[in-house]
C-alpha cells in the first residue's frame, strides 16, 4: 500500500512524469535495485537541475518502477538490462 501510495503522491505533482515497470525474470531484485540506486546517483545528482527521478522496487513482483522524465527513465532501463 505504501508503494501505490508513493506512486501517487509523485504523479500528482504538476511535473510531467513517466511510470515505467521493469520485470526481472532472473536477477534479484534487492541486488539490482541497488546497483541501480548507485548508478541513477551519479547519472543524476540530487543538487542537479534534472528532473528528479525515483526508483522503487517491489519484491512480491520482482519488479523495478522508475518514476520520472522518460529520456533518463530509458537510460536506466538500459542499464538495468546490462545488470
């Protein structure tokens, strides 16, 4: 309920944002939620100008949600392929 909530909570701010599921069919999703924190990070600093991006896992689907502008959601989901 807290993950739905989130979700929410970023698509009712007036920046236009993107949703984007990433299912995993072999990798963990802890392993590679971090290495995605780690990259997403210093791909996009949080002093930055870019527009913010949020990333969140759920475990029950073994799924990776980026939430955010689509040209770096799209960057991270290459990534995210390559780990």
């Amino acid at each position: 309920m807290i993950l739905i909530k989130k979700i929410i909570s970023n698509l009712d701010k007036n920046v236009k944002k993107e949703v984007e599921f990433i299912s995993l069919k072999y990798a963990n999703i802890s392993n590679v939620y971090t290495k995605l924190l780690k990259i997403a990070s210093t791909l996009y600093p949080i002093n930055s100008k870019l527009k913010r991006l949020e990333i969140l896992k759920n475990e029950a689907t073994n799924t990776i949600i980026i939430i955010g502008d689509k040209e770096e959601a799209d960057v991270l989901r290459k990534y995210v392929a390559d780990l």
